[in-house]
C-alpha cells in the first residue's frame, strides 16, 4: 500500500510501526459553528481512509480532537451571553449530528483540550526546561529558531517564513515566527491557573498533547486540511520532536480544497455552505458519494450540475443493487456452465481492480469506477435465468466494496443485532463441523457484506463492526 506523505512530497510504502496496528490522528473541529463542506470532506476521507485499513485487516485506533476553547469560540459565547464550555458542548453535537448523517463512524477518542489542560502545561514546562521556549509577561511562546528542522513539513526555510510574517498587536514574542503555547488571560476570558499565571493554552500545542496521550510519541499517520500544514502541523512537529527527541508522525496526510463553482468558499462571496445546508436538497449519500468521487489531494469543485451528475451516478448503483435483491429472491441454485465461471472471474478481477485503486494512495475515484465495471457486466450477463450464486456474489461483492466507501448504508442498514450475529456464527460453525465449507464461507461473506468482520483465532470466532 501507497500513501502520500506530505512531509517527504512523495508515494511511500505505508507499513505501520507496530505490527498490524495503526495510530492514527485528524484535526477535528473548532466548535463554535456548524461544519461546512469543506470540513465535510476531510471528515469525510480520513473516516474512508480508517475503512480502508480495517478493510486490509489492520486494528486501527483512531483519534479526532475538538478544540473547545479559541478566540472566536469565546467571542460567540459573550456575543450570545453564555459560557465557552456551554457554546463547545452544542455543538459538538451538532458536530455529532452532521457527521452521523453522513455516515462518518465516530474516532474511538473524541478528546478536547479543555480537558487536558494538565497534559499541556506539563508538556510546555518540558519545551522551556529545554530551552525551546520562553516566557513574556504571562505568555509563553515556542523558540522557533531553536528547531533547527523547523518548516521540513511546509517545505520552507526559516527566511521565507520569516518574510511573511509579522507580529500581531497585543504579542510579546520575540521573533515573528515564534508562535503562543500559553496565552495569558484577558478581561472576560476563561482560564486556567499555571506557573506562568492564569491564561489558556495556545491552538498548535492541544494536539501535540492529545495524539501523544492516546497513541504515543510517533503515530503513523496524522491528516487534515491543506489549511493545516503551516502553520498547525509544522508547529506540532516543531513542539512534539522537540519535547521527544523522536519523530512525531511518519506520515502526514493532508485533503485538497474545496472550491464553489470555481471560486474559493468563501462567506464575503456568498457562496459559503455549511453541510446542513445542502443537506436540505441532496440526500447524505449524495454528498459523500460527490466527495469521494475525485482523489482526495485534488481540489474538487462544487457546483449544482456536479452534484446532479453524482445523485445519478448513484442511483445507477442503487438501482443496480436493487435488482441485485430481486433476481437473489426469484434465482435458483445452478450449476455453472463456463461463461458463468467467466463472468465470477471478470467480478474477481474487478474487485482485484478496486483494491489496487485504494493501495495506491487510496484512490477513490478509480475505486468506484470498478464498482460501475461491476455494475456494467452485471447489466449485461446476469438475469432471473443466472445461477443464485452469480446475484449472491455480486450483490456480496458490491456491498462490501461500497461499505469500505461508505456507501449504500440503506442496503446495510438491516442491521443485525449482537444475538443475530452470535447465531450465524453458531451456524457457521456447525457447517465447518460437517464440512460444508461453501455454506461456512457464503455466512462469513453475508456478514461481510453486512459491515460484520469475523476473526478465527485460537480462542475463537472474534466479530467486530466494520
């Protein structure tokens, strides 16, 4: 497998540090607001991405912070005559309610800097001891010219940065590029007490705290908007590798933009969209479908005439896996003649086709042009006269394949309950017993096809959710 790494500007060999088990860390949002699309689709990617990997059979925890306490955060919550803390909790489940709608699977640690308030100062008290940052008045601000790697993610030397920056009114720092790990309390502001006084913690230093706490000093993989590689992500490896002395993250993954009918979003412009603003006209699966639709470190374009080009594509599909589900309910058990043994291979080969599509840098839209290669053989091979087994296999195939996109929910949606799932395992056991192996593999493979993974181990069948 293939991943680009934003950090070495190339395709590299994606292979975990720990064997079978991926660490992986997004940048989630700010809460204040509700998320717009352009949020959508870096949600939406890494939560394809973590898909993917179970799909290939790694464990993979996942980590996707909230930052709840930040300028604009506090300027809504005195302009609305509440707290921070009430502000970040509506919505973080406003996040919540966006991201189950489209289907995005929660992280296994939602974390959020106010809670860890303890973590982070502890982690700027190592970064002074060492001389990497130092105190004014209340603030405390990172040394950057002490990181001698500083700018090795953005691909820019400390002069470029230096030329394009400047130091904002109220700032005590002592370079211009130097950048806030603590920021001492203003009037009406909420704080934290801590050697340096009472203030509140800088953006950049929350996720450095946060992804060493849950998944250790080196992940594998850290991800986010293209908006995030200067300064966010060049500042968190500058405090993390400093702190550690080691790596902060090996690979750095980073979505490309998303554009309004060739414009930047933007709200001056009046072309700004938050999520459930399109979701008043085009169904959730609509818009994860368009977003997948292009490779993810393309900038896509949003457009009305785009998204009515992705409703249609998918109802293609769908309507394909509806007649998938009527041909499996009239179909009868065949033997197979040779094109039929053809056409399962052409169906092996296209599911060979959409996995090299995802190994080499998760592309997407390669991956659902197999899916509609499944689609068009199916189309013209397969009817109510087919053998069983070429619907089965089929509608098997195209279920499991889409749910690593997720994708077809409403099919997937005949959600199996724990005892179910426990009595297909007990049927399938009972028929390796008597070795009728094929009806074992065709109960796997329905619960495959239904978000459900078994694991034979030696204590055992093991099932998870995908």
């Amino acid at each position: 497998m293939l991943i680009y790494n934003t950090l070495t500007r190339k395709k590299e060999e994606f292979v975990p540090l720990e064997d079978n088990h991926v660490k992986m860390y997004t940048c989630g949002p700010t809460v204040y607001d509700f998320f717009h699309i352009g949020n959508a689709r870096v949600f939406i990617t890494f939560d394809m991405v973590r898909n993917y990997l179970k799909f290939r059979g790694y464990d993979v925890t996942f980590v996707q912070n909230f930052t709840d306490i930040d300028d604009k955060m506090i300027k809504r919550a005195n302009d609305e005559g509440i707290t921070v803390k009430e502000l970040g909790e509506r919505f973080i489940g406003e996040y919540f309610h966006d991201a189950d709608t489209l289907g995005i699977t929660r992280a296994d640690v939602h974390p959020r800097a106010t809670e860890h308030i303890d973590e982070i100062i502890d982690l700027i008290k190592i970064l002074v001891e060492k001389g990497y940052a130092y105190e004014v008045n209340g603030d405390v601000y990172y040394k950057t010219s002490r990181f001698k790697d500083y700018g090795k993610l953005s691909h820019q030397n400390i002069d470029e940065l230096k030329a394009g920056a400047r130091i904002e009114p109220g700032e005590q720092k002592k370079d211009p590029i130097d950048f806030a790990l603590w920021k001492a309390q203003k009037p009406g502001e909420p704080a934290w007490d801590s050697p340096w006084g009472k203030g509140r913690p800088g953006w950049h230093i929350e996720c450095s705290v946060m992804a060493m706490k849950y998944l250790g000093e080196t992940i594998d993989i850290h991800g986010g908007g293209p908006d995030l590689i200067f300064p966010h992500h060049e500042n968190e490896i500058a405090q993390s590798e400093a702190a550690t002395g080691k790596p902060f993250a090996r690979f750095f993954m980073h979505v490309g933009y998303l554009n309004i009918n060739n414009q930047k979003m933007s709200k001056s412009l009046g072309n700004f969209f938050t999520v459930r603003d399109i979701l008043k006209t085009y169904d959730p699966e609509v818009l994860r479908f368009f977003m997948l639709s292009s490779h993810y470190r393309n900038p896509i374009n949003f457009s009305q005439d785009l998204m009515e080009q992705a409703k249609n594509s998918l109802e293609r599909l769908h309507n394909a896996i509806y007649s998938m589900e009527h041909l499996e309910s009239v179909a009868q058990d065949k033997d197979l003649a040779e094109d039929d043994e053809k056409y399962l291979n052409k169906l092996e080969t296209n599911k060979n086709e959409f996995i090299k599509a995802m190994d080499d840098d998760f592309n997407t839209a390669d991956a659902i042009a197999s899916l509609f290669n499944i689609v068009r053989e199916y189309n013209m091979f397969v009817d109510e006269n087919s053998p069983k087994k070429l619907i089965v296999d089929t509608k098997d195939a195209i279920l499991t394949l889409g749910s690593v996109l997720g994708l077809f929910r409403k099919f997937m949606e005949k959600t199996l309950l724990d005892e179910e799932i426990e009595q297909k395992i007990i049927e399938r056991e009972q028929a390796r017993k008597e070795k009728n192996y094929a009806l074992a593999d065709k109960i796997r493979d329905d619960l495959k096809a239904q978000g459900i993974i078994l694991e034979d181990t030696p204590a055992g069948v093991r099932w998870k959710r995908l």
